[in-house]
C-alpha cells in the first residue's frame, strides 16, 4: 500500500456508506484504488478542510458542524480525509 495509511483506508472503509448508498470498496486495498483514482486528500485541520472546499468551489458557509459534510471523513488522529464523489 502506498499514499493511505491503513488508518486511513478502515475510516473509509467504515464510513462510505455517509456518502454512498452502495459500498464502494470491501478491502483495503479496494479502497485505496478508489481514493486514489478520486483523488482524495488528507488535511490537518478544520480549516484546511474548509479553505480546501472552497478552493473546489463547494459552498459550505451554511455548514455548521463539519461532521455534516458528506465527504469528509474525520480520522482519529486530527486529521481529515476528503473525498470527492
């Protein structure tokens, strides 16, 4: 495995399902090839995961909790996971 850490790769793998209504991905190594061919990215902040959404140009002034957004995945360690569907 590469890019994701296998902390990483369980979060999503847990996860999907907040942003997909079918899994994506049963395995590690599944769930790496899907984020790398989406292009998901790691940040170390709130913030970062804001100005990076933006930068996407998805609008999320109206976003109160960040927990809200379907396509960010909180990993245990601060860190967050962005994947774009």
């Amino acid at each position: 495995m590469g890019e994701f850490s296998k902390e990483v790769l369980r979060t999503f793998l847990e996860k999907q399902d907040q942003l997909f209504s079918e899994e994506v991905a049963e395995t590690e190594e599944e769930a790496e090839a899907f984020l790398e061919d989406v292009m998901a990215v790691i940040v170390d902040s709130e913030e970062e995961v804001f100005s990076y959404l933006d930068e996407m140009g998805m609008d999320v002034t109206d976003t109160g909790d960040i927990d809200d957004i379907s396509e960010v995945f909180r990993l245990g360690d601060g860190r967050f996971l962005i994947v774009e569907a």
